[in-house]
C-alpha cells in the first residue's frame, strides 16, 4: 500500500534497495536519460494470487502476494478460459430452448 516509480513497462524502482528491477523482480541498470522522463507512480495493493488458480486450495506454498499487475498477467490464461467457457455454454443452452424459428431470422442477419 505504497506509491511504486516504474516506467509502464513493468521495470519499477525499489527504494529499500536502491535500485531499478525487472518485471521479474530481478535487480537491472538503466541507460539514458530519455528513460527517466517516462517515469510514472502509482499506487500499488498487493493481492493475494492462488497459483494453482484454484480458490479451493488456500495452502500457504499455493499463495503469493503479487501486485496487481502481476496478478493480472498470472491468471490472464485463466480469464481467456473463462471466458471463452462462458461464451460457449451460453450457446450451447441457447441451442438447446432457443425457438427454431428465432435462430434462423438470427442467422439469416
């Protein structure tokens, strides 16, 4: 819950360690003073991330704290899914008591 200098690229700096770091945490040098002009803040809440993606399974090794950002590329996957899922069983359940007549005017547009 603190205000975090990155670059919008996902290179941010670290002020307990004085240095800039990957989107990888890993620690990185910058070169050029362009670089420096693009530097943003923001306001940065950690979540806690399941890394399994399972919600059930709430063991501490399955639990990181990520940013939200972070958190946000972990379960990019998972979201894809879910929303391809959601979109399917729509149809499918559409298909399913769906008036004949009403799909084919829907299909003919």
């Amino acid at each position: 819950m603190r205000r975090v200098a990155h670059l919008g690229d996902g290179r941010w700096w670290d002020a307990e360690a004085a240095c800039w770091r990957s989107a990888r945490g890993k620690r990185i040098t910058l070169k050029g003073d362009l670089i420096l002009k693009s530097v943003r803040t923001t306001y940065v809440v950690l979540a806690c991330a399941h890394l399994d993606h399972d919600p059930g399974n709430s063991m501490p090794g399955n639990l990181a704290a990520l940013c939200q950002r972070c958190h946000m590329i972990h379960d990019a996957a998972e979201h894809r899914w879910q929303r391809w899922w959601n979109v399917f069983r729509q149809r499918a359940i559409r298909d399913l008591y769906e008036d004949p007549r009403v799909t084919r005017e829907r299909c003919a547009r």
